[in-house]
C-alpha cells in the first residue's frame, strides 16, 4: 500500500484569477479542501485550496500562490494527493480506490487468477472495477458490491470475483 493517497484531480482553470475546477474524490467532496495542504504525487509541489463554490458535479477552488489563468491551466491534469496518517480511519469493509487498484483478481469458484483490477469508478450509481482480465483484450466493468466481490484482502493484494459472463455463459449452456 502506498502512503499516498488521491484526493482530487485538478481538471480544469477558471476565469482569469487563477481559480481551478477540481474533481474530488472524498466522500463529501468539499472535504478536500479541510485536509490542509496537499501535494502532487512526488510531493515537490505543495497546494493550499480554499473551496470557493460549487460548478455542477466539480469544485471551484482557489490555491494559494495560483494567481492567472495561466498558472492554473499549467495545473491541469495533476492529481493532489495527502498522506495516509493523515486521513480518518477506515470502517471495516471500506477501502480507499488507491487500494484497490492493482490488486491480483481470482475466480472465487475455481481460485485461479484471471486479471488484475486497473481502475475505480462511481458514475452516480455505486463503485465500479475496471479489470483487465487474462484472457481478453478489452477490460470489463464489475459492480463492487458483495454480490460479484465476495472477498477483498488489501494486504495479501487480491480480490475474488463471481465474473458475469463466466456466470452468463454457464448459465446459457444449460
């Protein structure tokens, strides 16, 4: 596991002031910005944001020393990251999407590995894995709930899935 976690994502300059739009991954995502400062992910620059309003599903921030348009357009792109210590403690049963990503994927019927997950999303409707399965070109989307992720060990770096097509295909066969 990394000390580092992602926070946010700086997607965007607004205006002429040297405000951003970021994309935040907390839970509330104007938390983002009561962590205190936060770093790029090799940690040689430091970012002080001040949540200034919301602009739809983003937030409009302001980072203390960003003071043009050019500046802030020169910031999009980068992720901001905070140490682990300085995070809340997780319940159990609840992860951070850095742990999730790159973790080993098994078929939870046959124990064998089939993949490896490469990304976490959420587009409204509950996280989703990004896995890069074996045996296919393409990656697959998983809803990350209990019913196709039974098991998820962070720190023996695995998950087991109940696959869909492996259970559709199954189930046409019949």
């Amino acid at each position: 596991m990394t000390d580092l976690v992602c926070l946010a994502k700086i997607v965007a300059a607004h205006g002429i002031k040297g405000e951003v739009k970021i994309k935040s991954f907390t839970r509330a995502p104007k938390d983002v910005c009561t962590y205190g400062k936060l770093s790029n992910k090799d940690e040689t620059r430091f970012f002080d944001l001040t949540f200034l309003s919301f602009a739809k599903e983003l937030l409009r921030v302001k980072i203390k020393g960003v003071d043009t348009r050019n500046d802030a357009e020169s910031l999009v792109g980068t992720e901001l990251y905070l140490s682990r210590s300085r995070l809340p403690d997780l319940a159990e049963d609840t992860f951070y999407q850095t742990d999730l990503v790159g973790l080993e994927v098994f078929d939870e019927k046959t124990g064998q590995k089939i993949g490896k997950v490469v990304g976490v999303f959420n587009f409204g409707a509950g996280d989703i894995l990004e896995i890069k399965f074996d045996e296919k070109k393409q990656t697959e989307m998983l809803p990350f709930n209990d019913t196709y992720v039974p098991e998820v060990d962070t720190q023996s770096g695995f998950i087991k899935v109940r696959e869909m097509s492996y259970q559709e295909d199954e189930e046409n066969d019949a």
